[in-house]
C-alpha cells in the first residue's frame, strides 16, 4: 500500500509533487501554485524534505492561506492548503 491509498480523508482540487526538492524549493513551487488558483480552493502537496512544513507553515502565517491537514505515509508528508479567499 502506497501513501496515495492511505491518504483518502482529505478532498483537493490540485496536486503539486514537491517529492525530492529540498529548502526552499517545495515552499517556493507551493507559493507559485497558489497564485494561479483560484480562491478556496485546496492544494494537496507531496514532500520528502523534512524541513518543507516549517517553510511552508511560515509563508502560510505571512500570506493568510490556511494550513488544513498533514499526512505522513512511507517517508512522504502530504500537505493541504486552502487558498485565502
């Protein structure tokens, strides 16, 4: 069983595989994405940096999006961020 079959309990509208980037990488590709999408919308990114929560948990405190969930399966962190409406 993968991370994809364990991690069912959040709903998103767009992926972003940060898998192998490293800081500050992921938390630069998730500000990028949101900007294009629209509001309320929600974000599921895959990670394998351990240090890509604090990143991003520090841009959400600045930028107002919302950090809704994390999930963690075989060595990868799934995020879930609600784009500020």
């Amino acid at each position: 069983m993968n991370g994809e079959d364990i991690i069912k309990q959040f709903k998103f509208d767009l992926k972003l595989d940060c898998s192998g980037l490293w800081s500050p990488l992921p938390v630069i590709k998730v500000k990028k994405t949101l900007d294009h999408m629209s509001k309320g919308e929600i974000l599921k990114i895959t990670a394998t940096d351990t240090n890509a929560e604090n990143d991003m948990l520090g841009y959400l405190n600045s930028s107002g999006h919302e950090f809704i969930g994390k999930e963690e399966a075989e060595g990868e962190y799934f995020y879930y961020i609600k784009k500020a409406v």
